[in-house]
C-alpha cells in the first residue's frame, strides 16, 4: 500500500466516522449590515446623527491645568471645598458637553449635560452636574447658568453672586441680534437673612443684543425671600485696537443676584495685539461694599479693584491665560490675588 492509498482511505474512514455528508458544507453567516455615523450639518459643526434616529448629537469639552496664587489657595479650587493656608495652589479640571438636537412641529427640540470633574489632587476631588436642561421653542427649563453669570472679557470685574447656576425655568424670545425675556429661579444657595433658611425663589427680567460694533444687556433680578432686588448693565463697543466694556449695578439691600455692594462701576479695554494675543486692563470700584453682618445689610465702606488679563493662543484649539487682581478698601486688608491656566478645548 503506497502514502497515496494510505491517505485516501484514512480521509474516507474519518468521513465516515464523522457523519459527514456532502450535502452538510458549511455555509458563512451573512454580515449583519453596517450603518455608519452621518454628519448632521443641520445646527452647525460638529454635530452627527445618533445611528438609527433623527436626532444629531454633538460632543464637545475641555481641559484645564490652572495653578492659583494668593491669600489661603490651598485646596480652595480643586474641588475640596477646603481653603487652606498655602499661598498657591494647583487643580485640573475635565469638562464634557452633550448637546443632542431633533426636529419637531415647534421648532428644535435641545437637551443639553455638562459634567464637569474637579482634582485638587489624587484624594481631594469632585465630580458635578454643570447643567442639565431642556430647550424648545424659547422654553428652558433645568439647571442652567442665569443671565448674571455673563460678565466682561477679564477676569478683573465681579458682577454677580457668588452662585448663578440654578434650577430655573426660562422663556426668552429671539429676533435677529435682539433677545428679551423672564426666569423664575429656585435660589437655595444664595443669600440668605440670619434666622431664615436659604431657599428663596427668584424673578428675573433680561433683555440684550448687538447693532452693529455695539453690544448691551439689561437684566434685573428680585429674591422674593430676602424681599431684596439688583438692577445690571452692561455694555462693550469696538474702539481702537481693542473693545471697550463697561458695567454698573445696583442692588437694593444684600439678596442672591447681588451681593457685594450697594453699588458698583466697572471698566476694561481688551486690546487685541495680534490675532493670537489679547491684553485686558480693567477696574472696578463698590460702594457699600460687602455685608455689614450686624445689619444684614451693606456696609458703609467702599473698596476698588484692578486688574490685568493676558489671554495668548497658543495653537488651535489650546490657550493660555495669565491674570493678577489687586483688592483694596476701608476696613479690609489688600489682597493681591491671580491665576496661570492652560486649556485644551475639543
């Protein structure tokens, strides 16, 4: 018996054996098909459909290093919720956005989430909801940020409460450049009177646009709790190299809108340099400046501010940004305050 032979008849045994038939071939599963992400240029860039909907979803963020230099830094920023005695102090922070977009009989339907997670280091951090809201038809409703939290280009001016996000429901009507609208806001971490409790609500009016090189907003707030209101404008116009910005505000006793001052002027001018560099002196001066505690109201003192912003380009989509604050008044010690940041956007 040669191999030949041999060979056949060990293949024709293991046919046998097996069960095989001729009729039993293996036949290859057919591939499932493949729906690949469309690119939905229907609301602007960088939106694709969810695959199988009509819905188109953008995903966009940042991350930001940022070391801060002043009075008890330590821990402050990081996420803590610590303020130590160190003189500077390190943090990174990771943000994402979640924008979903669809069609529907009343005009775009938005949803929009914004996490955002906070390291001072590798024990001390935090992760939080920056906003959740739904958007249809000029109707917000969620926890979004309010119209007090939009301020100048620099860092130098404080123009609001400590706190300006909230769960709010919104209705802002649009026209061109022109917006005008209300909000009623749930203020739990505002200001809040001794021997009350801090869950007042709020009734916001906000009206603003832009004509030409100029740009305005008018907002006002009242803290039904705290039975207390502010009045805001603000307003920036191209001049020069550069844009100049002004603001003044005015709040009838200390409430959640407005808390820093009885009154409060302020001024930048962001000089644009180059295309990648931009220069932002600013000053702001208060009266009445913070709470006189045995009051619960302003106290009688006034206090003044300067500062300089330098923001620099430094590729697409990465930026530096340098800031030093000096605060000064009657009764209060100067501070001398500031910030070095590097952030990457996608």
């Amino acid at each position: 018996m040669n191999i030949k032979s041999l060979l056949l008849g060990s293949a024709a045994a293991l046919a046998v054996v097996s069960g095989a038939q001729a009729a039993d071939a293996i036949v290859a599963a057919e591939p499932e098909p493949v729906e690949y992400v469309r690119v939905c240029d229907a609301y602007g860039t960088g939106y694709f459909y969810i695959p199988g909907t009509e819905t188109c979803l953008k995903i966009e963020g940042y991350i930001r290093f940022q070391v801060d230099v002043g009075p008890d830094q330590s821990g402050h920023n990081g996420g803590s919720g610590l303020i130590g005695t160190s003189d500077w102090d390190a943090f990174t922070r990771g943000q994402v956005q979640f924008t979903a977009k669809s069609d529907t009989e009343y005009g775009p339907l938005t949803g929009v989430i914004v996490l955002q997670a906070n390291a001072d280091d590798a024990e001390n951090q935090n992760t939080k909801l920056d906003s959740a809201y739904i958007d249809i038809a000029g109707f917000r409703a969620g926890l979004f940020y309010s119209w007090w939290d939009d301020g100048l280009s620099g860092e130098t001016d404080v123009l609001a409460s400590h706190e300006t996000l909230h769960n709010s429901i919104r209705y802002q009507y649009e026209s061109g450049d022109f917006y005008a609208g209300i909000s009623v806001d749930e203020l739990e971490d505002g200001a809040f009177k001794d021997g009350e409790n801090p869950n007042n609500v709020g009734v916001a009016l906000g009206l603003g646009g832009k004509a030409g090189a100029f740009t305005y907003q008018v907002i006002g707030g009242y803290d039904t709790d705290n039975e207390e209101g502010a009045i805001r404008a603000m307003g920036t116009v191209a001049i020069g190299p550069g844009t100049l910005g002004l603001a003044a505000v005015w709040a009838s006793g200390t409430n959640s809108y407005y808390d820093q001052s009885e009154w409060t002027v302020a001024a930048e001018y962001a000089i644009q340099a180059t295309d990648k560099l931009k220069i932002t002196p600013g000053a702001q001066w208060f009266g009445n400046y913070m709470e006189d505690e045995s009051s619960n109201d302003f106290s009688s003192d006034d206090a003044w501010k300067v500062g300089l912003t330098v923001d620099y380009q430094i590729t697409d989509n990465f930026y530096a940004k340098a800031s030093v604050q000096y605060l000064d008044g009657d009764n209060i010690d100067d501070v001398t305050s500031g910030y070095f940041r590097l952030q990457r956007a996608f």
